[in-house]
C-alpha cells in the first residue's frame, strides 16, 4: 500500500511516498481502508522528532474511511461502516489531564497517512453523517483539541467574551465555530486583513491586527477566556488583555516555548492559566454530538492528492491556510 512516510533526512527533506506493507487484522481490530487525512501542525513537527536513521515512519493522526474488515473478536463494527479514526491512544474517560501512556496517533507508531490502517475498534467513531469525506477526514485532532479547550477547561458559556489571537488554524476555526454556537462574544486577531474578514464571515463579533495595541482596540471589552496557541510572540499581551479574574487556555506554541511573566502582576489579577494537549475518547464522542446538533462542519482550506504531500506541508509550513487542508486517498 502507498503511505506518506518519513526516513532517511531531518525535516521536509525526510518526507516521500513509500510502499508499505498492508496491516492485517486480528482480535479487536478492524482495517480502514482510507477515504481521506488531515494534516497538522503536529506532522510537521514529527518530521524533526522522528530520528532520520530509524525506520519509515507513516505520519498523520487524522482519518476517516471504510471498515474493509474486522478482527475475530470485533461485534459493535462491520464491513462497509463509515468511520473517522480517533487520534489519540490510551485516553478513554475525560480527566483532568491524560492518564500515562497517552499517545497521539503518528509517533512513536504508524499513523494515518495510508491507503490503509489497521486500529483498535475502539478507536474509531462512526463519521457524522453531515460531512462529506473531506470534512470528515480533517475533523478529529483539531475539533477534539478545540472542544476540550474551549468547553472542558476554558468552561465557556453563552454569557462570555472569548478571543482568538492568531485565527486561521485548525482549532482556532473549530473553536470560533464552536463559541458561535453556544451564543458568546467573539474577538479574533491576524497578521492577515484577508484571514480577519474571514473569520468575520464566520461570525466573529471584532477582529484585529495581531500586531496592533489590543487594549487601546478593545476598549469597553471584557475578554474572559482566551484561548492561547502562539507561544512567546502574544503571550504577554494575552495576560494584559484578560479581565482580572479570567482564564488564558493553551494548547501550542508557534513560536518560542519559553515565555517570561511578571508574577507579582499575574497573581495581583488573580488570572487562571490552563494547558490543554487534545482530548479524550469520551469527549471525542462529545464532541462529534455537539457538531451534530449545531450542524458545525470544518472551515476546509484546500485538500491536496497524496502525490503532492511537499506542497502540502510547506502550505502548512508557511501558515497560508485558513481552516484544515488534508490529503485525499
């Protein structure tokens, strides 16, 4: 089977389409043959954590396909059910944080990025049938990551203002969507006047210049949840911004890791600060109701042909996407 595989270079460089040997099933198993993939930022970075010298590494954590078989021991899936895959490992119940051996789908094993995968049965969910395959395949890391940091540690409500510095990603897509839905207040921040009347279409309330003063912008808002995923480059003004007593949610970091505060202020405005890494399969399952119910598809940007994976990574590379692009098979 074709699959998208990293060997041999660090980087991009390390990237090529390789034939790989087709899983087989057994036990609680069952084979997906592949409709489509996402791809993430969490796939680029997998291109420098992968040691060059080992063997081919199959990327991705994104998928949804046809069960094309199922193990000995499998009864709650047949043949021919439509399913998107969970891309996490090892997380079943929602907690406070992931129980050990939590794994995301891509590294250290083989991920998505094939004609075909063998899974846990567990581990796949039945795709929601108000998605094509496209949206489908580009649903789960960023819808599940954005559902678990908006809802089950950001706790947003209908009366809450949430910003979004840096809208244009996956999850931030996801979770504009998501604070649409439920009736909050929405400010979102770019570098790019296209991607803020973007967003703009979708809903947002207020949209500024990530570079621009956010509190001389945002004078009368109240910003009570902020969710926070570029890292050293708005960490502080994120901190400035909040109204006392509010909630910063991170996820990532596009730019640095390390970021300085100045604590005595930090605690003076009694702030609450969160990490969030993904979510569990329960809140997978959350998730996917609450899309269902409020009929919320992924913003796709672009899908690209298996064949044209260097484009597709250095599109996501260079941050020209607004929403999810992913692959199709």
């Amino acid at each position: 089977m074709r699959a998208i595989v990293h060997e041999g270079k660090n980087g991009l460089e390390g990237l090529s389409i390789k034939d790989m040997k087709k899983p087989e099933v057994r036990g609680n198993q069952v084979l997906v043959r592949m409709k489509t993939f996402g791809l993430n930022r969490r796939d680029l970075a997998v291109t420098t954590l992968h040691d060059s010298d080992a063997e081919a590494l199959i990327l991705g954590s994104d998928g949804a396909g046809v069960i094309e078989s199922v193990g000995e021991s499998v009864s709650q899936w047949k043949v021919g059910d439509e399913v998107v895959l969970n891309p996490g490992s090892g997380w079943k119940h929602k907690s406070e944080a992931p129980p050990e051996g939590f794994e995301i789908v891509g590294l250290p094993d083989h991920g998505t990025f094939s004609e075909f995968v063998a899974v846990d049965s567990e581990h796949v969910e039945r795709k929601p049938t108000h998605l094509t395959w496209e949206e489908a395949g580009v649903l789960s890391l960023a819808a599940l990551t954005a559902y678990r940091a908006v809802f089950t540690r950001g706790k947003l409500t209908k009366d809450d203002t949430i910003m979004l510095p840096g809208i244009g990603s996956g999850v931030l897509t996801f979770a504009l969507k998501y604070a649409k839905a439920v009736g909050a207040r929405v400010i979102v921040t770019s570098r790019s006047e296209e991607k803020l009347e973007q967003a703009k279409q979708l809903g947002a309330d207020v949209a500024v210049q990530t570079e621009a003063d956010w509190n001389e912008e945002l004078k009368g808002e109240d910003v009570d949840l902020l969710i926070e995923s570029i890292g050293a480059a708005t960490f502080n003004k994120s901190l400035d911004i909040i109204r006392k007593g509010g909630t910063v949610v991170t996820f990532g970091a596009t730019t640095d890791d390390e970021v300085k505060i100045n604590i005595r202020k930090f605690f003076y405005g009694q702030y609450n600060l969160l990490g969030t890494t993904m979510g569990s399969a329960e809140e997978l399952r959350e998730m996917i109701s609450f899309i269902e119910e409020h009929n919320i598809k992924p913003e796709v940007d672009q899908m690209f042909a298996m064949d044209d994976y260097q484009q597709a990574f250095e599109y996501l590379r260079d941050t020209k996407n607004f929403g999810k692009i992913g692959f199709t098979v």
